[in-house]
C-alpha cells in the first residue's frame, strides 16, 4: 500500500498519526482532493466540518 499511496504523489503520510493503510483508506475514499473547489467543501463531505444547531437563540457549532 505504502508504494501505492507514493506513486499517486499523495503527502498524506506525511501527517503525524496517517501511516499507508489510513492514507490508502483515505485516497480510495474520497479520490484526490482537489475534485473541491474549497477546503470547506472537502471538510463538509468528509463530515469533519462544524454543523451549526440552535440552542435558546444562541448559534452553536457541533463538533
């Protein structure tokens, strides 16, 4: 996996903590990242992004 994930010219191994099987997971998950036209878009898809709820007329986010 690890000479998969290198040949597709990802650096997501080099995150702290996102060895081959994480990045590989990630890669055949979502494709290449830059298919979004923003990062908030790829954060809203990957559901990493903070969803706003209402609570006594007060905006929070979810997270």
């Amino acid at each position: 996996m690890q000479n998969l994930v290198e040949t597709s010219g990802s650096t997501l191994m080099d995150t702290p903590g996102i060895g081959p099987v994480m990045a590989a997971r990630l890669i055949g998950r979502t494709g290449r990242a830059h298919r979004f036209p923003t990062s908030a878009a790829f954060a809203n898809y990957a559901g990493a992004a903070p969803v706003e709820i209402a609570s006594a007329n007060s905006p929070r986010a979810r997270r």
